[in-house]
C-alpha cells in the first residue's frame, strides 16, 4: 500500500484512539509505529517526545509532524498532521451540529473511565520498554531517579527538567570521553 | 473578513505559546472570550468537557470546538489549522536542524542524557493517571498508611485483568483493549 496512505491511516487511528492528553497517545503511538510499521525504535520515540514536550503546541500534533516528516518529508507531515487531528475533528463537528446540548451523561464518564484504566494498563508494558530502551548504564540511570524525583515529588516543571537533562547528557558524554583519552 | 483573520490570528498565538500541553490553552481561550462575541466563558466549561471526552489532542478540541461556535465550520477549520501551524513550523525547522547536527558530538551525549528524563516524566504521567482512576486521592492525604482505604477495587480489578491480559494474549491490538476499557466502564463502573 502507498506509503502516504499508510501514513494518513496509521494518524487516523493515533488520533482516533487518544483519550486523555499527550502521554496516553504512548502505547497506541508505540504499537503503530515500532511495533507494527517499525518506522521507529523506542529509543528514537523518546527523542520525539523530548522534542514534542519542548515545542511549542500540542504533544500530539508535534509528533505526528517529526514522523511524517521523517518518512516523507513535508509532504508526509502533512498527511500524518492531518491524519491524527481528523478523527476527533469529525466528531466535535458532529456533536456541535447534531447535539444542541452536550449531555453529561453519566454513563459516558463511565465509558471514558474505563477507557483510561486500559490506557493506564497498557502504559506500564511502555514505560518499560521505553526505559530499557532509554536508560542504558549507570549515569542513565541516575538521572533517571533524579528527574524522577524532581518531576514527582518536588513538581518541577518539564521545562527546566529538559534542560538539566541536555546539559547532564553533555557533561557526562565529555567526562566519558576525556577518561577513555587518559 | 477581517473577523476571520483575528480568529486566525488568536488561534495561531495560542498554538505559538502553547508549551507542554494542551491545558495550557485554556487561559488564551478565556481571553478570547472577553475580548470578542465569539463564545462566552460558560461556554468553555462546556467545551473543555466535550475535548476532555472526545480522542484527539485537547488544544486541537478546544479550537475546532470554539471555532465552530464562532463561525460554523469554517471557523473550526480555520481554528483548528491556525493552532497547529506554529508547531508545524517549528518542528520542521528543528528538525531540519537536528538531522543536520545529528553527528554531533554533543547533540548524541545531549540525547543520551535526556532519554532517562523522558522516561521519568512519562512515569509521572502514569502515576497521574493512576491518581485519577485507581486510587481516590482526598481519602489517601488523610491517611495514607491503610491503603484499602483509598484504592478503587473495581478500576483496580479492570487495571488488572486488562495488564495482565496484554502480557499473555500479545495478539491483541491497544484498540481491542481501548473497546474492552470501554465496554467494562459502561457496564460495571
């Protein structure tokens, strides 16, 4: 099948499935593209996400972008932009055209309920894949705990957290480097 | 016209200014709503339930949502594609950048280092989850020593089965697990 089209059904279904923000997108995100169409690695989907949480705009649509974008350039992050927001803007359009109020049916906060309990489940087979693929020795690990704890306990914001983070990386890359020279 | 292109306009700041999170859009939204006639303040309320409860991203929801009420769905459209534009652009360009630099020394070790701190800042994004569905976080601040005070047995039952059932039935597709959540939270929630 065209690689475009794959592209746009692939969105469409990411877009589709994404109940409760960016970091709910992940086991849905995870399986279309590692699992199934390996245009990915886990390692690679963390960089995107580091990248998406960045930017300005939403996690969703930064991602879609970087992934069309690297499977066919612009063209591709268009399609994938488009792919991951048409489903959801289908819908609203609906329910504001065929809905005069929305009603706030009980039984659809149950549905929506049960909904982020399987995506709570299915995160914790991702989180662990992402961090065998993401924390590979020692230091890896230790800003691992640390970020843990400044993001958890202390509520630091991602932001500032990134940052840490990039100039860790660097840090410890060129301290790794200088005591292989010796 | 000219209504159009300040609909345009706002939407593209809010997308412009958006970082880390849809949620964030929220106070560009009430701005808009004291400026112009588009959509009252009650009017969010309503809109931030519907984006909450429909799949897709929030930010994206909120604008298609409110563009709709501004101008039919020429406004969603034109809402809609004004948020997205500024990541769009952005994303392009950097990553232009980064392919370019990808060689780089310091650009790998940066990567390196900021690998764990995603995985870290996706862990408190479960445990936030976890926080709403599983556990009920008022009982838990005021005694959090006995846990079968505060965890939801039900949710827990459904976490579960659901954890376990994609560890041994590997065949299943998130989507099946997605209907699955769907369907138990209707009939036993």
């Amino acid at each position: 099948m065209n690689i475009y089209i794959q592209l746009f059904i692939s969105f469409c279904k990411i877009g589709a499935l994404m109940f409760g923000g960016g970091y709910a997108m992940l086991p849905i995100l995870e399986h279309e593209i590692v699992d199934k169409k390996q245009w990915f690695t886990n390692e690679e989907i963390l960089d995107l996400y580091a990248l998406a949480q960045c930017t300005p705009g939403v996690i969703a649509v930064n991602t879609a972008t970087k992934v069309g974008y690297k499977i066919k350039g612009i063209i591709g992050a268009i399609i994938s932009t488009i792919g991951v927001i048409l489903p959801s803007f289908l819908i609203i359009i609906g329910i504001s055209v065929f809905l005069k109020s929305f009603s706030y049916i009980s039984y659809i906060q149950n549905i929506l309920s049960g909904i982020r309990i399987a995506a709570c489940a299915m995160m914790v087979n991702t989180l662990i894949k992402l961090m065998k693929a993401g924390i590979k020795d020692k230091i890896g690990l230790i800003i691992f705990f640390i970020a843990a704890i400044l993001a958890i306990i202390l509520k630091v914001q991602s932001v500032w957290l990134v940052c840490l983070a990039i100039c860790s990386g660097i840090i410890c890359g060129n301290i790794k480097r200088s005591k292989n020279n010796d | 016209m000219t209504d159009l292109l300040l609909l345009c306009y706002e939407f593209f700041k809010a997308g412009l200014f958006a970082i880390g999170g849809g949620i964030v859009t929220i106070p560009f939204f009430n701005e808009m709503a004291d400026k112009y006639s588009w959509f009252t303040t009650k009017d969010i309320a309503d809109m931030i339930a519907v984006s909450e409860a429909t799949p897709g991203p929030f930010g994206i929801n909120m604008a298609t949502f409110a563009g709709y009420k501004a101008f039919g769905i020429l406004g969603s459209i034109l809402a809609s594609f004004s948020m997205v534009l500024p990541s769009f652009i952005i994303i392009i360009i950097v990553s232009k950048f980064l392919d370019d630099f990808s060689d780089n020394r310091n650009v790998k070790n940066a990567f390196n280092g900021l690998r764990p701190c995603m995985c870290a800042l996706v862990l408190k994004a479960w445990l936030s989850i976890v926080n709403v569905t599983l556990i009920d976080s008022d009982k838990m601040a005021n005694n959090w020593f006995n846990i079968l005070s505060y965890v939801k047995p039900v949710p827990i039952l459904l976490f579960i089965i659901i954890f376990l059932g994609q560890k041994y039935f590997k065949k299943m597709t998130p989507m099946t697990w997605i209907f699955f959540g769907a369907f138990c939270g209707l009939l036993f929630l």
